[in-house]
C-alpha cells in the first residue's frame, strides 16, 4: 500500500495540469487576498479577515479541489487503469486507504508550502501578533480539511455512480454551493445544519483563532469523512465496475 501511495503522489506531482493549476490557483488566491485587504485597512487584521472572507466563499479552494480530486481518485477510472491495480492482489480495502491517505498527503503538501510562502510575505508586509499567526494556522488546517472532505465525499459519489462528471460535479458542490447553502439556511434558522461538516468546520475555525479548543474537529473526521469512507467501501466491495 505505501508504494502505491508513493507511486500516486509520484505521478500526480509530474502532471503538468496539476503544475498549471497549482500556480494559476496560488497567484489568484494571493492576489485576492491582498487586494482585499488593501481596499480596507492594510493591516493584519484585515489581510485575516480577507483570508476568512475568501476561504468561506469556497472559490479559493475550487482551484486547488478539482486537480486533487482528479489525480487521487478519477485518472485511474477514466484510464481503466483501477483494474490493474486490483490484479497485482492488493484488496479494495487498501486501495481506498491508499486514495485517502493520497488525498491528505497531497492536500496537506500543497496548502503548508502555499499558504508558508503566503505567510513569509504577509508576516514581512504587516504586524502579525502571536495570536494572528495562530489563527492563520487556522486557516491552513480548515482549508485542508475542507478539501479533504469534498474530495472523500466526491469520491464516494464517483464510486457508488462510476461516473466521472457526477464525481466533478460533486467537488464543485462541496467547495463552493454547501458552504453557501448551509450559510444561508442557518441565518433561516434550519436547526439541523448547524451540525453540517461545513457548520462544524466553521465553528472549529473560529474556536481555534479565538484560542479555544475545537471540539468540532473529531465529527468532521470520524462521522463525515470516515463515514464517506466507509460507504464508498462497501459499494466499492458489492459493485462490479466496469474500468
């Protein structure tokens, strides 16, 4: 399983697509968050504000959601190439803790050197007290939780479907609509969605700039994701899927 885990991040981080996308998806998300912050105070306040601004949008992490969720979970079923994988004996078990231990991995890469290349500008550029610094760490953590948890419930509509578009579909949806959908029917006063993946990242994200413990954190990882993980194995297990 390791060597198919390494083998994954080996080609994916070869794809001149996921190049191309990482650097349009960096220059824009850093573009905008200083524009943003310089149309109101320049101070690291508002560059934080900016930074929670964008990410609660959810179009900053569509950029960066669709190249992972493609190299991790789709090229080997547009390739035909899954089967292959299971015929060198490895069971489906391992392959779907290899794709979501992928997904983290690449996940956690990508953000940590963005977001500390971002942090080295913006810590040079303003005043960022302890407290600041911490909750741009924050940041970092929620953003890679959220495309974690679009991408393990994307990959649970693509394996259960065995269509590609519906798993695209999917990353567009959880990155970009849900945040928005349950923003707005919480303000409607929906009392269920206050216990959404999107409500508790949010609640965890502001626990933890406040300096509080996130409590929040261990549903998003043991009911949501792992609960996406578990439904994507017993159909992964059940169906025959024709690569």
């Amino acid at each position: 399983m390791i060597r198919l885990i390494y083998a994954d991040l080996y080609r994916i981080f070869r794809k001149k697509s996921f190049k191309r996308m990482w650097i349009i998806f960096s220059l824009l998300s850093f573009f905008s968050i200083i524009g943003n912050a310089t149309m109101h105070d320049s101070n690291a306040a508002a560059v934080l504000d900016a930074i929670n601004s964008y990410t609660s949008k959810g179009f900053f992490l569509l950029f960066i959601s669709i190249p992972i969720f493609m190299g991790v979970y789709a090229d080997e079923i547009s390739s035909h190439s899954m089967q292959c994988i299971i015929g060198r004996g490895l069971t489906r078990n391992k392959i779907l803790w290899a794709k979501l231990s992928d997904c983290i991995i690449l996940t956690t890469i990508v953000f940590v050197v963005y977001m500390g290349v971002q942090g080295v500008f913006l810590f040079k550029a303003y005043s960022f007290s302890h407290s600041q610094k911490l909750a741009y760490c924050a940041y970092v953590l929620i953003c890679i939780l959220k495309v974690v948890g679009a991408s393990t419930f994307s990959m649970m509509l693509l394996f259960i479907t065995n269509t590609l578009p519906i798993g695209v579909i999917g990353v567009i949806f959880f990155t970009t609509l849900s945040p928005n959908i349950v923003s707005l029917a919480y303000t409607l006063g929906v009392k269920p969605v206050y216990y959404s993946y999107d409500m508790l990242l949010l609640r965890a994200m502001n626990k933890l700039v406040a300096g509080a413990a996130a409590w929040e954190l261990i549903p998003c990882v043991l009911i949501y994701v792992s609960g996406a993980w578990l439904i994507t194995l017993i159909f992964f297990r059940r169906k025959e899927f024709d690569f």
